[in-house]
C-alpha cells in the first residue's frame, strides 16, 4: 500500500492532494472486501475441482474421514488427507433402516439401535465422483450393521429403540402427553 503513495512521487509526477470522505472510503474498502471474498471463493473452488479431478482416478482407493453433517438422505463425510467432502448415501450405511433424527443431531439405525453422529471417524470407500456438479460419492468399507449382528440379538435395539423415539416424538406422529393433550 506504501509503494502505491509513493509511486507518483519517485516516478517524477505531482502527488494528488485529494483527501476522500469517509463514505468514499467505506465504498472502497467495500468494494475490495467483495473482491477479496470473490478471490478467495475461487481459490476454494478451484482447489476443491482439483482434488476431484485427482480422486476421480483413484475410484475404489479408501479414505479416512470425518462426519461432517447429517441429512435425511445420507451422511457428509470429510476427507482428513484432502479435506473435499463426500456423501454416503443411507442405503449404503447397512442392511438396517436408517433414520435422521434433528433433535439429538444423529442417524439412528432402527433395527440394530446403532447411531452416527458428527465428528465420528469413518473409513470409506471413493465409489464416484462427479466433477463438474464438484460431487464425491462415497461408501463404508464395511458396513456399520452386519446381517448376523441382527440376527443373533434379535432386533433388540443397542442403544435406540422404536418406542424411544416415538416417546420422543421424532416419528412425525402426535403422541399424547401424561395429561392427555396431544403434543408434536
């Protein structure tokens, strides 16, 4: 920014004595924080098409990562080594019925009672990526439920259990308080 001042100067021009108010000034710095966030928007975008274009040739290849959000549909994992997110579909998670619960932040398997919640290690399987929707498909090298865990206990829930979480209210059905009154 120095150099800037004295560039007029050492080059043999006459300096401007022009001081700008201050709205001319927060306009500026405006203007150069929408630049700078633009900038660096696009460094992330084109950091995250790279690293896609580089994984897109390693389908099959393991990775460690990080849950980084849940949704309804599945679970955002983050790569530790690359830090590009991907998702596991829930239909990929086990042979169990997956379910999304807001309240206490996890996805309950509600046969087997397992749960996934954020910041949980994970190691995955690159099964595709999509670069140009900047997409990573991605599956459990093994799957979190095994059809003979839920054999021999059962169905006996581990840690969740269907009647829990209607208790809770998690299902979308009205359940009726201790006095009578319906609640959601």
């Amino acid at each position: 920014m120095a150099e800037r001042l004295f560039w007029p100067c050492s080059h043999g021009l006459e300096a401007r004595a022009t001081v700008l108010s201050e709205e001319e000034l927060h306009e500026i710095g405006k203007h150069i924080t929408f630049t700078e966030e633009r900038a660096d928007d696009a460094e992330e975008e084109l950091k995250t098409v790279l690293i896609l274009q580089m994984l897109s040739n390693h389908l099959g290849e393991e990775l460690d990562c990080v849950v980084s959000g849940l949704a309804n549909f599945g679970v955002f994992m983050r790569s530790k080594k690359f830090g590009v997110e991907g998702l596991v579909q829930m239909a990929d998670l086990g042979p169990d019925e997956w379910k999304y619960e807001p309240t206490p932040q996890c996805i309950v398997g509600l046969n087997s009672g397992r749960c996934i919640r954020l910041g949980w290690a994970m190691k995955v399987r690159i099964v595709s990526v999509n670069v140009p929707a900047r997409q990573m498909n991605l599956c459990p090298v093994e799957p979190l439920v095994k059809i003979e865990d839920q054999k021999k206990r059962g169905k006996q829930p581990k840690r969740f259990s269907r009647a829990k979480l209607e208790r809770r209210g998690s299902t979308g059905s009205p359940q009726r308080s201790r006095r009578g009154r319906r609640r959601r």
